[in-house]
C-alpha cells in the first residue's frame, strides 16, 4: 500500500472520472501520518494523495490538490491567513 497505492474505481465519485477511464491508486502521504487520539485501539492515520496508475502524476481534481493550489494562490496575491 505505501509503495504501490491501492487501486480503486473513481467512476462511482461525482466530478472524477469517465467509466473509460476510472482506475486510480490512493497512496497514503507518510509525512501527514499520525496517532488518531480519538481511537480506542491504536490507530495509524494520515491524509493520502490519488494518483493516475499510469503516468503515477498527482490527479489534478484531489480535493486535497485544489485545496494547496488555493492556498498557493492566496499566499501569491498577499492574502494572508
């Protein structure tokens, strides 16, 4: 999974991807990863990225890549938080 992604179907998710061109892998982000605190069992948490299986680039419609962009273009027009 940390290596390779795990690959899912992103037809089923509203604004991804075509039937035709459906498959892409969510990897775990290791630099987001955590102890969830609210967790009874120990619990190993972390944000992930979605990835094309082919060209393995970033999917451009993650909402976690909108939201960087965002603040990338917040930062550069001197609006800060």
């Amino acid at each position: 999974m940390f290596i390779h992604g795990i690959g899912f179907d992103s037809s089923s998710l509203r604004g991804f991807q075509h039937i035709y061109e459906s498959d892409m892998l969510i990897r775990p982000d290791l630099e987001t990863m955590f102890i969830d605190p609210f967790m009874d069992d120990p619990t190993l948490s972390f944000l992930k990225n979605i990835q094309d299986p082919l060209t393995q680039q970033i999917y451009s419609r993650d909402t976690r890549v909108i939201t960087q962009r965002a603040e990338k273009f917040v930062e550069a027009n001197g609006h800060h938080g």
